[in-house]
C-alpha cells in the first residue's frame, strides 16, 4: 500500500469513527492521534472555544511522553484570551488555517510561550500549522495545532496537502461535536420537561412528596444490581448506559397521570375523611330528635335510651373503624350492625338513617382509604400517564419510556391493571418498576394511610406477592440485596 492510498484509508477510516463515536473527549483524542499519525507530527494540542479564551482539550508530545486530556481528565493550565498575536487564537478569529515552517524565524505571531516551553522542556518547536475547526453553522468551536511533522527523522515544513487533509479532519470533527452538543441539548430538554412534570405531580399532595424520586431510585438499584451481577457472570441481561436512563426517565414518567386526579382522592387520608363531622352532627340530631319525643311522651324511655345507645354505638365504631388499617371478621360484622340503624318518627312519617349509602360504602373498605368508585378513579392515573405521554415525542433513546410508565402496575399473572398484560408482555423494564412503586409504597413515610413499615415486613410482603405470581422474585431480592440495610428506608 503507497503513502497515498494509506494517507486515504485512515481518512476514511476517521470518517467513520467519527459517526460512531459518541464521547465527545475520545473523539477529540482520536482526532489528534489520527492527525498525528498522518502527517508524522511529534506533538499535538486541541483547544475548545470558551467565551474569550481557549482552552486546552488534549496535549500529546511523542518524545516526551506526553498524553494527556484524553480520558477526560482537565489539563491544569490558565486559557489562551483571545488574541491576534497569538497564533491559535488568530486561528479562530479569522478562521484560517496557519502553517509556519520555522517558529524560530517567523515573527508573524508571539512565540514566546513555545520558546518558553522549548526552554524548560529542552525541546524544539520548529514547524507547525493550526487549523481551526468549524461547524456547520459556521462557527469555530476549537483549534488544533500540530508541532514538528518529522520525515525519516528530520522536522518538515507541513504540506499544503496536508493542510486540506488536516481542515477536512477539522472541519468532520467540528460537525460531529456540534450534532453530539445538539443531541445533548435535546436530552437536557427532555429531562428538564420530566423533572418540571414530577415537579407539579408531587406538589399537588404532601402525600407523594417524594414517590416519584424513590421510584426512580429503586429502579437504578436494581438495573445496578443486574449490572454488577452480569459483570460474575450470574446473570444474562444487562443494562446500557442509554438503557438505565430510559428506565430512570420511565420512572419519573410513571404517575404523570395523576395530574387530572382529583386531590380529594389523593389525599384522603381516612375511610370517612370530611364526613366525619357531617355524621356527628346527624348523630347529636337523633338523640336531640329522641329526646324531645321522649319528653313530649310520643316515644317511651326504653325506646329513647335505645336510640341513644344505638347512636353512640355508630360514634365509636364509625371513629374506631375510620383510622384503622385492617378491617377484620368481627369489625366488619358491627360495621354491618351500625349501618342497619336508623331513627322512625312516632308517627312513622319520618325515616332518619344514622349513616348514609356513601359513608356505609366508605366505612366498609376492606384495607386503606379508597371506596371502589374512588379507587377506580385513582387507577385511572395509569391510563392517563398513557394518554398524556402519547401527546409527547420522545427520542428514540426514549421511546420506549412511555410504555414502561404506562404499564408499573401491570403483573406478572395478568392480574394488574390496566391492561392485563402478562407474563413475556411485559418488558424487564415494566416489572422492575412495578417492584419499585409497590416497595415505596411500602416503605414510604409519608402515605396518609399507613405508617412506615420496617424493610424486612415490607419485603416480605413483596415475596408474598411473588408467591401470587405478581412480581418477579429476582427483582425483588436484587432491590433488597441494595437498600441500604436500616430498619425502615428514612426518606
């Protein structure tokens, strides 16, 4: 292969680096290298536009062994201010490609900072060309400069081929560092949009402050976990950088829905919420009502006494049963006493219930707060989280995340809602966050219905659920295995 023809195929070869790339740090180290090697220079330097200055991105010098910038690391040196006496800088200001073939015998810009270099270093910068890198847009986002192109071992002046080469290098990379800054920038907008969304989700109740962070949390935790295990060997799959910040985005997408729920739902915090005093005030009314007939003879003491004993005992059982967690056998079995009571005028024209059909409905819940209508009304925010987020173009780095959020409470045996989905339906990414949102709800400290739950009972009842065939059993020992091993998760 001549000189030529391998000058061509590393140009292409750089060209298609170029697009696959996705490091904006590697892919400056490798345009330096490649640069480099192509026209044999002894030492590199890519500087990047910032406001009034360059800064230094990357430094290599063979013969000295010098490497650095390229992983990332900063380069501990003041910037370059923009100048016209500077050769570099007068690069980016004019947008020129500058190629002198003796820094000692030029006085067109200050060398005095190579010189100064050459004289600590014991080196000799002789040659050298800067070429600016320009974008698409026509703006110079960096420079790079290349010292002492060597041929069999003795410094050259560097070719007018090479320039045209070197821009052409320049010029691709300026493209593909302003397309990565652009893709950048439309992620950055996308996850602004998400976080002002949970932002405005979990202001609307004190109650879910910081649900939609924990569950975002709990799922990194256990993509994390696949991760390391993946690394022994022990488990198949694997979570990609842009897959976790998928799953990451799905999780904080997962209750948008819950935006059209009425707060009245939401923050219920008791079965009976404010209808407690309504039924106090009805209550104290029946056995004022009882009283006066009592007194005015139209109704006998057994039966006034009666009354007032069947309302005092509707008292206790409604505030008993309002805050309970739990309602059991024998509790429901006076609930069902309570709400056949009613008051009959002596006349029989008057027929006053002690509670009414919505407040027996409200008193009956088996566990938590929810009645049926208002529970469906709250599951409604998963058909909602699906509505509102088909409104919304997402990249196809994110187009998965809707239909992740869309389906956290979706399970394994079909039971969950508001689909049905099942069993390879689902997607690792689904299940793993429906383990996420039922452990904080577990774990939470700050649900109006329930007091926190130690970890080892709030896993258990996960694995009771796993036994239901809901959850998927190493997704939730991966969660546990990560929690940070306190009684109770303090949020």
């Amino acid at each position: 292969m001549t000189s030529n023809e391998k000058n061509l195929q590393q140009i292409l070869d750089i060209g298609i680096a170029l697009t696959a790339e996705k490091e904006p740090d590697k892919l400056l180290d490798l345009i330096v290298s490649t640069a480099m090697e192509l026209t044999g220079s002894d030492a590199g330097t890519l500087y990047i536009v910032n406001g009034n200055t360059l800064e230094f991105k990357i430094m290599k010098t063979i013969s000295k062994g010098i490497n650095v910038g390229g992983n990332g690391e900063k380069i501990d040196l003041p910037p370059v201010p923009m100048s016209l006496e500077n050769i570099c800088t007068y690069a980016v200001i004019k947008k020129e490609t500058l190629n002198i073939e003796d820094v000692y015998e030029s006085d067109l810009f200050d060398f005095s900072g190579p010189k100064r270099y050459d004289d600590l270093n014991d080196y000799h910068t002789k040659s050298m060309v800067c070429i600016p890198m320009i974008d698409n847009t026509d703006e110079v986002i960096g420079v790079m400069q290349l010292i002492n192109a060597t041929e069999n071992g003795v410094i050259r002046p560097y070719t007018k081929e090479e320039e045209r080469i070197l821009l052409s290098l320049a010029s691709q990379t300026a493209i593909s560092l302003a397309n990565m800054a652009y893709v950048d920038e439309l992620n950055k907008q996308l996850w602004s949009f998400t976080e002002a969304l949970t932002e405005a989700i979990d202001a609307r109740t004190p109650y879910n402050a910081s649900h939609t962070r924990k569950v975002a949390e709990y799922a990194g935790l256990i993509a994390d976990r696949i991760n390391e295990l993946h690394a022994e060997g022990k488990e198949d799959y694997f979570f990609s950088k842009e897959q976790k910040e998928q799953l990451i985005m799905a999780a904080f997408l997962h209750d948008i829905g819950k935006m059209v729920v009425p707060v009245s739902v939401m923050n219920k915090s008791t079965r009976l919420e404010h209808s407690i005093e309504p039924i106090k005030k009805r209550l104290e009314n029946i056995k004022l009502r009882a009283e006066i007939d009592y007194l005015k003879n139209k109704i006998t003491k057994e039966e006034y006494e009666k009354v007032v004993g069947e309302a005092d005992e509707t008292s206790e059982v409604v505030l008993s049963t309002n805050v309970a967690g739990f309602i059991d056998d024998e509790k429901k079995a006076l609930i069902d006493k309570v709400c056949e009571y009613k008051y009959i005028s002596p006349d029989g024209n008057e027929e006053i219930a002690f509670l009414q059909d919505n407040e027996k409905e409200c008193l009956k819940i088996e566990k938590g707060t929810l009645s049926d209508d208002e529970r469906a009304i709250m599951e409604s925010h998963v058909e909602m989280t699906e509505r509102i987020l088909s409104k919304v173009h997402f990249n196809k780095s994110f187009a998965m995340a809707p239909v992740f959020a869309s389906q956290h409470h979706e399970f394994i045996n079909g039971s969950g809602y508001p689909k049905k989905i099942s069993g390879k339906e689902l997607s690792i990414e689904s299940r793993i966050l429906a383990v996420a949102d039922i452990c904080d709800a577990l774990l939470a400290t700050d649900r109006p219905y329930k007091k926190p739950m130690p970890k080892e009972k709030a896993f258990a009842i996960m694995n009771s659920m796993v036994k239901e065939g809901k959850l998927e059993a190493r997704l939730v020992d991966y969660l546990m295995e990560k929690i940070d091993d306190t009684s109770t998760v303090v949020l």
